[in-house]
C-alpha cells in the first residue's frame, strides 16, 4: 500500500500519480460487521511515507543551503545528524525507506560529502 501512494508500483506510469482524498481502516468481527477504527494502520502507512520524504527533503534543502553559503557549519550538522539517523540501527528509519528513495538518500549524502569536502578544502590555509 505504502508504495501505491508513494506512486513506486511497478504498473505505475511516469507524471501519474494518485491523490487520497480520504484513508479510513477498521476493525470488523467474523461475521464482517465494523466493530471500531483501526487507527494504528492510518498512523504505520503515515510513518512509512511521510517520514522518508521529510527526511530526504531536509537532506536536500541542507545541501541547498550549504551550496548556496548560507549557515555552512548548521546546514552540515543538520545533514550530519540526518545521515546518522537513518543510518543508526536503533532508530528503524531505513526499513521505512523504499529502495528508490534510499537510492535518492545515498545521492543527497553523497552531495552532502562533497559539499563537507569542499568546506574543509576552502578552511586550509593558502600555501602561495
């Protein structure tokens, strides 16, 4: 389900998209009547979508930042504490990750290095 509305199914066609204008789960007995809502699914299918795409979007606005000069020291801690995160096994963040958005999260890290790299390059002193 939660990569239907990430919109990662296979059958998915590219500029296509799906837009849920109401989720609702409940509980229902043997004999199929709705007993009350079954809240916990609406809150797992949020978490599944919606902290992976926060995430990688802070990760990008960071490297925006820090490209762009703005707050380098914060805007490199930021993406320091975000890679640490979804990296750390006791957080659980990369489960909720689909492997196209974690292809997505190594590409930001990657930048995020880069951009490190050339932060220390600049602070060295000059030789001439």
């Amino acid at each position: 389900m939660a990569a239907g509305f990430k919109g990662e199914l296979s059958r998915f066609q590219p500029g296509v998209s799906m837009a849920i204008s109401r989720l609702d789960a409940w509980y229902s007995d043997r004999s199929g009547s709705v007993e009350s809502t079954a809240a916990y699914i609406i809150r797992g299918l949020c978490r599944r979508c919606c902290l992976p795409e926060t995430i990688l979007r802070s990760m990008q606005a960071c490297i925006a930042l820090s490209a762009a000069g703005d707050d380098l020291d914060y805007s490199l801690d930021k993406c320091d504490e975000l890679v640490e995160l979804v990296g750390s096994a006791e957080s659980g963040m990369m489960h909720l990750f689909s492997q196209q958005q974690l292809q997505e999260f190594l590409i930001f890290e990657r930048e995020y290095l880069i951009c490190t790299m050339e932060f220390e390059e600049d602070r060295l002193p000059c030789d001439g």
